[in-house]
C-alpha cells in the first residue's frame, strides 16, 4: 500500500504509520469519513472535492443531503452538517400510492434543511443529484413565466422557492453544489448512508402526504417486479414492450395453429407421439399455451 501526499508537507511518520495501521485493521464496511483538518489529515480532506471547493473553510454552515426510495417504500431525505456533526434531519416523504421516485427524496432533503436552518445565515448545500439542483435552478432569474403546473412535487419545490425567497430577503447567501456520488467525499456518503435508515421512519414523520392530480401506471419490469409511477420514460418503454410482445404472441399463436393442422393432416404420428407422452406420465413438463407455443417455434 502507497500514501502519497504533498513533497513540502511536514509529517510524523509515527503519528501516519499508527493512523494507516488503524484503517487499515478497521473491521467496518464503510469508511467513518470523519473530516479532521488538523494534521496529516487536512492534505487529504483539503483535497477532495469540496475540499477544492473550499467547502470546509465556508463561514457560514455546510450541509449535505441525499434520499432513499426502494421497494415500493417513498424514500426519505436526510441531512448531515459538517459544523455540527451531531446535528441531523430527516424526512419522510409521503404519496406512496403515486409511485416511488429517486427525485423526490433528494428535494425533500433540500426542503427540510431550508427549514431547519436560520433565515440569516449562510447556508452551503452539497447535492449529488443533478436533477434536483436543476428543478430548483430554473427558478433562479426566471421570470414570472415559470409555472409549477404539471409538476408532481409543485408542494416541495414550493417550500423551497418560498425558503429561498425569504433567506434572500434577510440577506443570507444560499450555494447548491453537485457532488459526485459515491467518490469518498465525507459529507455526502455519511448523508448517503443514514438516508437509508431515515427511509424506515414511521407513518407520522411523512410529509407532502396530499395526493396531487397525477395519473399513476402500474407495470412489471423484465424481472417480474411490479412497479407503480406516473408517467416516464419506463412506463413508456412497459407499454412499447407489452405492445411488441402482445403481437408477437399473436403470431406465434397463429403459427401453432397452422402448424397443428398440417401435423396432424399429413400423418398419424403426431397424434401416436401425443398419446405415447401421456401414458410415460411426463408430467413435469406440461406446459401452457404460451410455453407450448414458444417450446414449438
């Protein structure tokens, strides 16, 4: 294993070799990503994306969040604050029975760290979710044209526009930033990593609950998985593929059929066959007429 770090940095060689002996005799899964910037450590932290940023060094507060949908359950946002690192907020979000999206949880945690936080003070948000940070930007200078009408999430985009507004207004500075997922920043996979468990908060903690207008489709994956949605590119795809399979059924039926008559017409062996097969008792291999068409062709 190498380390390398900067030719003018002055290290302890004792102090590095205990820490590297530490992670890496370290029995968890995951690294703690605790951010220290004192020591050999702060070239490394300082290094990283934020770090680049100047994240870490921001006089106001730093905050990252990320969201969890899975199995049918709406995701839940959570919320880690670098300054405060015992500080934590989370949320659950509701309308479950509109289907389950990947974006609404990464808004949800925007949302409720605008409402934790103090209208005055400055507020950094880390978000590796580029399609969050861009439902909220296209409200940034954009007129009085923008319309939330049509929009699935108009309530928690409301919340955060309203948020912004008023934190404006107080003269606070509001920074999104997008993050890469899954890279070792600190901030983002401890947000990562307790947005699972807040997605296994109860009933009473979900907000935007109200069911909008939106028309949900239920639809089954290649895997078997039944899914509920309102309208995307998945539903799309479900329906292309349901039509393209529904027609090719319809010709396989068709030639089944032909291919039945002509059998059985030309010669009586297709029926001794038949009979054969049934007095063997092969009966681990009856099939439908679907399987039976497909075995055939």
């Amino acid at each position: 294993m190498q380390c390398w770090v900067h030719r003018d940095a002055l290290i302890n060689d004792a102090h590095v070799e205990t820490s590297l002996r530490e992670a890496w005799e370290h029995e968890g899964s995951k690294d703690e990503m605790n951010i220290v910037l004192q020591g050999p450590e702060q070239y490394f932290w300082k290094g990283t994306e934020a770090g680049w940023m100047g994240c870490y060094d921001f006089p106001g507060e730093t905050w990252a969040g990320d969201g969890s949908a899975h199995k049918g359950v709406m995701g839940a946002g959570r919320s880690v604050c670098f300054q405060r690192p015992g500080r934590t907020l989370e949320v659950r979000v509701g309308r479950e029975e509109e289907g389950i999206s990947s974006l609404e949880p990464e808004i949800a945690a925007i949302a409720r760290t605008l409402q934790a936080l103090p209208l005055e003070t400055d507020l950094l948000y880390l978000c590796d979710s580029e399609a969050a940070l861009s439902r909220v930007s296209r409200w940034i200078g954009s007129g009085p044209r923008t319309t939330l009408a049509g929009d699935a999430n108009a309530d928690i985009v409301t919340s955060i526009v309203e948020r912004v507004r008023a934190r404006v207004l107080q003269g606070a500075c509001t920074f999104m930033d997008k993050v890469k997922a899954h890279r070792g920043e600190p901030l983002n996979e401890n947000a990562d990593t307790q947005a699972e468990s807040a997605r296994q908060l109860p009933r009473e903690h979900r907000q935007w609950t109200t069911r909008t207008q939106t028309m949900t489709y239920e639809w089954r994956d290649n895997d078997g998985v039944t899914h509920v949605t309102a309208w995307s590119k998945a539903v799309r795809s479900a329906m292309l593929r349901g039509g393209t399979e529904y027609q090719m059924q319809r010709a396989l039926n068709r030639a089944v059929d032909n291919w039945i008559k002509i059998f059985m017409r030309s010669t009586d062996s297709g029926l001794q066959r038949i009979k054969q097969a049934t007095n063997t008792g092969a009966q681990s291999d009856l099939m439908d007429s679907t399987r039976w068409g497909w075995r055939c062709m």
